[in-house]
C-alpha cells in the first residue's frame, strides 16, 4: 500500500491527473498511481494549444495495452503547450510521470480551483482504498 510516488507540492484529482501551479500556468499529466494500474502506455492524444477548457472537461486521451482513459483538467483556461514529445514515446509517462511525462500547461483564468483538489497525503489514502 502507498508505494506510489506523491509529490507533497501537488494536487491531485479523483480522476487521478497532477495539476503543478506556476505563476498562472498550470501543469497537467497523470499520476504514478495511474500509470502504475494502466500498465504500459502507448498511445497518448490530447485537445490543441489554443483551445479553452472549463474545469471538468476533457483535454485528450490516455491508451494502454489495457484500456483507454479520457484525462480531465480541474482547471478553467486555455491549453497554451501540449508535450508533443508523448506522441512518439508516450512510454515516457510511465517513467517519469511527474517530469518529462506531464501532458499539457493552461493558463488559468482562476488557481482557487485547485484548492477543491487533494494534496497528496488525501491522494494517497484515496489510492489505497480502492
């Protein structure tokens, strides 16, 4: 139990996606949890730098050899980078999930949203009771 990596700086959705603040800017990818129960990533697709997103929405796709899942922003903004690079090794994000494995930055229109997120002690109890 809990030998998932949670980094303390954080927040985490019950979608199990990261979210990183810097500045306005935040930083989505899925978290080790995921990763870990996905298994072996393969395919990786998200929306297009420009385009804006409400909290709740749906910003791309994760596929691995066992099954596909919609990823989820819990912000509201406007996508501004997508990490291009998973489109071609998108096993990237089952090494380093919270490093070179994030997905994509939005420019938020408001950071409170991330205060209704988990810091990483409740993401961790919420991992080990499922």
């Amino acid at each position: 139990m809990g030998q998932w990596n949670t980094p303390a700086e954080l927040r985490y959705a019950k979608s199990d996606e990261w979210f990183a603040l810097n500045g306005n800017v935040v930083s989505i990818g899925i978290t080790d949890y995921a990763q870990d129960q996905l298994n072996d990533i393969v395919y990786v697709e998200y929306r297009d730098v420009g385009d804006q997103l409400s909290a709740g929405d749906s910003f791309g796709e994760v596929e691995s050899v066992k099954a596909a899942s919609e990823l989820y922003s819990a912000v509201s903004g406007e996508i501004i980078d997508v990490n291009a690079q998973l489109e071609e090794e998108p096993e990237v994000v089952n090494a380093d999930p919270y490093g070179a494995g994030w997905m994509i930055k939005v420019r938020v229109t408001d950071a409170a949203q991330l205060d209704a997120l988990m810091d990483a002690a409740a993401y961790t109890a919420y991992c080990e009771s499922r």
